[in-house]
C-alpha cells in the first residue's frame, strides 16, 4: 500500500486492553491497516507507519482508549501527535445513559459508537469476547443503557485449574461435541459450550426485549463461536477501533 500523504487525513487509533495493544491506521472514516502488540513502545509505531510509506508527520491527530494504563504512558511517547485520551468527558455521538460513567470500560463505549454508526436507527447487540465478554446494546433512539461483563474463556480456564487442586489448565479450542469422555475433554466441552449457551441465552433474550435486534459480535475469542451460534449474527472485525476512529473524527468536527 502506498498511500497518498497529501490527501485526506490520516489517523492514529489505540486501544489499550487487559491482555494486548491494539494499533489501526485510519484514513478519514475507514481503517486502512492494524497491529497488535503484547507490548507497545514508541518505535512500534514509527516501525508501523513506515511499512506503510508514512511517518509521524503524516499523522493528523489520534485516539487513545485504556483499559488497563493511564492514557498519558502512551501520548507521552508521540508528542508530534495531537491526541485525544478517550474518557467519561469526552463527547461522544450517542447518548450514554450508564449511572457510573466513570467506572464505564470505554472499549464497550467505542463498541456501541461503531455499532450504531454501522446500523443508524436500529437496535443492536454487541457482543465482545476478549479477557471479558461483554454485552451491549444501542438501541434505535441512539441511546445506550448499559450491558453486562462476564468471564471470558481464558478466564474460566484458569479459574478451574487454580482453584481446584487436580483439574489441568486447558487451551480452547473449536469443539462439535456435546459431552467431554475424560477429565480434559470435560473441561473443554464445559467451558465453551458453557460459554455458547450463555451468549445464545443473551441473544435470545435481547430479541425478546428489542424490536428487529442485530448482533454484533467481536473480539479476540470471537472465532470460537461466530460460527456455531445458531442466532443471525455477524461478525465485525475491529469494531472498537472503528468505534474510537469515529469518536476521534466526531470531535475533530466539533472543535473545528
């Protein structure tokens, strides 16, 4: 890709989470590449933008969304850029009806943003499945109520492995099979079809209580199950950085 550095604007979008740094390069609306990092230091990003025939000159503005670290660790390594550190304060344009706005993880925010942008005027359903999995809803009026926070599978994992003295740690993986005919099979079938039956449980309930309900879903762990649920649901890949992109331009055009 070589992209043209006089046209449009480019920007920076990071997303900060439990278990990785997640990095896009947007142009306008629309993410042209992504990273992800286990760690993330300034020349990542110089070594990104580079394979793209970019620098950080090219760079307009960017967006920084924390689950897990101060915002500022990250700006502070790109002082050319100018940033925008994703909090309750920042306006967004949907209406957020969450009580605790404060205590809100953003990355479900930015989730709800992309999905209402995606779908205008519809009920929508998000379901992101990383470390936790998440479930929102953005409904037709624009408005987002709140959702729930579950363990992910990874998490469940290593919950039967550490507080039990003799069950192993098990790695997901895609199953077909109901029952488990043996300790580790057990397991394994327990915790995604577990999981399975709850997201299934949360999808059929929100189509209960919304109208014409869309599901979204995402996420990391997302690939274990956007296959095998029986729902109509699709799948939105970078939903979150998408979200954050769009949060990034909506206050640009306010601040301008």
């Amino acid at each position: 890709m070589n992209p043209d550095k006089n046209a449009d604007r480019y920007f920076v979008v990071i997303d900060q989470g439990n278990t990785f740094t997640k990095v896009a390069l947007c142009k306008e609306k629309y993410i042209l590449s992504t990273r992800q990092f286990n760690s993330f230091y300034r020349n990542d990003l110089i070594k990104f933008l580079d394979e793209l025939s970019l620098d950080l000159e090219s760079i307009d503005s960017g967006i920084v969304c924390s689950v897990s670290v101060d915002s500022n660790t990250i700006t502070s390594l790109f002082p050319e850029i100018k940033w925008i550190s994703f909090d309750e304060n920042t306006p967004i344009p949907i209406v957020n009806d969450y009580h605790t706005k404060t205590t809100l993880g953003k990355d479900r925010l930015a989730g709800v943003v992309a999905a209402s942008d995606k779908y205008p005027n519809r009920n929508v359903l998000v379901i992101d499945i990383g470390t936790a999995i998440t479930y929102d809803v953005i409904t037709s009026e624009n408005k987002y109520p709140g959702g729930s926070i579950s363990p992910g599978i990874t998490i469940r994992f290593k919950a039967l492995n550490s507080f039990t003295d003799r069950l192993p740690l098990i790695q997901p993986m895609e199953i077909s099979v109901l029952t488990g005919i043996d300790t580790n099979s057990s397991i394994l079938t327990g915790v995604m079809n577990g999981t399975m039956f709850e997201i299934s449980g949360f999808i059929s309930e929100y189509t209960q209580k919304y109208e014409n309900l869309i599901t979204l879903i995402t996420g990391g762990d997302a690939k274990y199950f956007d296959k095998i649920l029986k729902s109509n649901i699709f799948a939105f890949e970078n939903l979150v950085l998408c979200g954050l992109n769009l949060i990034l331009l909506y206050n640009l055009e306010k601040n301008r």
